[in-house]
C-alpha cells in the first residue's frame, strides 16, 4: 500500500493495517522492552545472602525455621536489611542423600554446594554431620573461631564432633572439631509453633553447628554461633 492509500484510511483502518503486517516485530519488541524492565528491576531489587543456614533432619519447614534468624538479624549490627539478606533452608533430608546416580546424586549436589561456599553453616544430627564431615564439608573450627571464643567452647566443656582425614597428598592424618552441639541454646530450647500452634523442637535429637570452610561470609557464621550460645 503506497502512502496516498494509507492517508485515506481511517485510524481505525490504519492501526488494523500496522497490526496485519507488523504484528511479529511489534510483539518482539513488546517482550524485548518487558525483558528489560524484568532485568533492570531484579538488579535494582537484587540483594546479597551475607549468611545461609542450612538444617538437614529438623522437623520444621523453610518457612517456620526462618524464626530462627529474626533475633540474629537484630544481633548482627553489620546487617542492613534493606541492602542485605540473610537465609534458612530447612528442606535439606540426608534420606535422599542416597538418591540420583554419580556425580547427579544429592549427596555430590550438597557437597558441591558446600564447596563452592553456597552454604554457609550447617545444623544437623550428629550422623549427619560426621557423613558429610568424612568429605570435608566442613571447616576446622579451631582454625575458624577467634582463639578466646574456642577456648571459652572447650572450658565450658560444650560437646564437639571430631573429624580425622588423611591427606592423600602427604599420607598426613588430620584430626580437627568440625562442629559444636548446640542443642543447649536458649534459641533451639525455645523450639518452634508448628501449623496447629503446638511447641516443637527443632530436632528429635541433639543437634550441631558446623561451618563451611568456603564460606564466604565467616564473620556472621562465627557471629550465629556466638548469638547461640555465647551470650
């Protein structure tokens, strides 16, 4: 249609005309501008994790677990919620540990994440953390912790899991506390309100805290623990 044809169209003609021969650039470029506005927004919004707790084996959800770190929030004074996040995820199940083939199976998934530093501390039953300690999940606390905060740990004579490995470079055999029972904290004593608003405990059994060695974030791994059972 040349342009004399065009101008004697009404608007109505016209926009039916633009819409019947240029309807896929337009939508392309409806999506185009709605994927902008997503991407922009999302990085105006994005806020780093600057702690993320994982508990394997708890009995509460991700959702209920996270009362859990409302009390930590206020005790981390470095913390700003409105530029930061700190995280729980309760939905870890060492049964599924098991599950998958290889390098796919949860068990490699979960160490992988403690690798990369993804997690950043970890509450779990005692057999849990000894599995995941024999693939050195976890960090050398006495290495992790400030030397005065280790020893006040060992003088209060708190209950702490050793690991040993043997360094397949050297044959060297290290022995080192991966992890801290806590099950005595007045947090974790304080137990949960589950959906039918009875008191519950976090974990039908003793309970430890363990850190990642790749953590990115151990000043607030360190600052969790003092917040449990240091004050």
């Amino acid at each position: 249609m040349n342009n004399e044809k065009f101008k004697e169209l009404n608007n109505k003609q016209k926009l039916q005309y633009i819409w019947d021969y240029y309807k896929i650039p337009i939508i392309i470029a409806i999506i185009l501008i709605f994927a902008i506005i997503s991407f922009v927004r999302n990085r105006l919004e994005y806020k780093p994790t600057v702690f993320n707790l994982v508990m394997i084996d708890s009995n509460v959800t991700e959702l209920i677990a996270e009362s859990l770190l409302d009390g930590f929030a206020d005790y981390c004074e470095d913390f700003d919620p409105d530029t930061q996040q700190i995280s729980l995820h309760a939905d870890y199940d060492s049964s599924t540990f098991n599950q998958g083939i290889g390098i796919y199976s949860n068990r490699q998934k979960i160490l992988a994440e403690y690798s990369v530093g993804t997690i950043d501390a970890t509450i779990a039953p005692k057999d849990v953390i000894e599995e995941l300690a024999e693939s050195q999940a976890f960090g050398d606390l006495s290495e992790i912790l400030p030397k005065a905060m280790m020893d006040e740990i060992i003088s209060k004579g708190y209950d702490i899991i050793h690991v040993s490995y043997e360094d397949p470079a050297t044959g060297e055999v290290h022995d080192f506390p991966a992890a801290i029972n806590i099950s005595e904290s007045l947090e974790i004593q304080k137990g949960f309100t589950d959906i039918n608003g009875k008191i519950s405990p976090y974990f039908n059994e003793d309970c430890y805290y363990a850190i990642s060695p790749n953590s990115s974030y151990l000043e607030h791994d360190i600052l969790f623990l003092e917040y449990l059972i240091m004050r």
